[in-house]
C-alpha cells in the first residue's frame, strides 16, 4: 500500500499559546500526537461540530426511544446504554 505524503499545515495561535509550544523540544511531534489523540476522541454522531443536523436529530431522537444515556456508577462517565439494561455498570470487564 502506498503511503500518502506528508503535507505542511499551518495555523494561528495567540502569543501564550505560541510562547508555550516554543518551549516543547521537538514541537511538530507533539502538535501531531495532540491532534491525533483529539481527533480518536470526536464524538461519531456530530463529528466534533458539538451540534447536530436536522436529519442527524431525527436519527439521534429514533434511537433514543430505545436507549437512554446514564451515568457509570463507578466511574461516573455518560454512557449510552439499551432501554432495560443495567445502566450503572461497565459491560466489558473494566472498574
């Protein structure tokens, strides 16, 4: 498989943004590595808008008819779990 080529990209950050990269060793690296892990974070529906579509509510208020979003009584984080379904525990083993 062919690797795709790296491109330059650049951006404006304020003066205490830009003073506090100045300090990292190798910046580029770390920019790369803080987008990447943003980026495994971006929640699937919106898609890092932090708003949905019209077509996205409709979908998003189907699907909640059958599930409900509850919070882990562990670890506190939102979850979204099945209608009926124990909601305050981690199904995959972890906590």
């Amino acid at each position: 498989m062919k690797r795709a080529k790296d491109e330059i990209m650049t951006f404006k950050v304020d003066g205490p943004l830009a003073a506090a990269l100045r300090s990292i060793p190798n910046r580029s690296e770390f920019i790369r590595s803080a987008v990447s892990a943003a980026l495994e974070g971006v929640c699937p529906l919106c898609q890092g808008t932090g708003t949905l579509t019209m077509d996205q509510k409709r979908h998003w208020e189907a699907f909640s008819q059958t599930h409900q979003l509850a919070e882990c009584d562990q670890c506190s984080a939102m979850h979204l779990v099945c209608r009926g379904q124990e909601a305050g525990h981690h199904d995959d083993g972890t906590h």
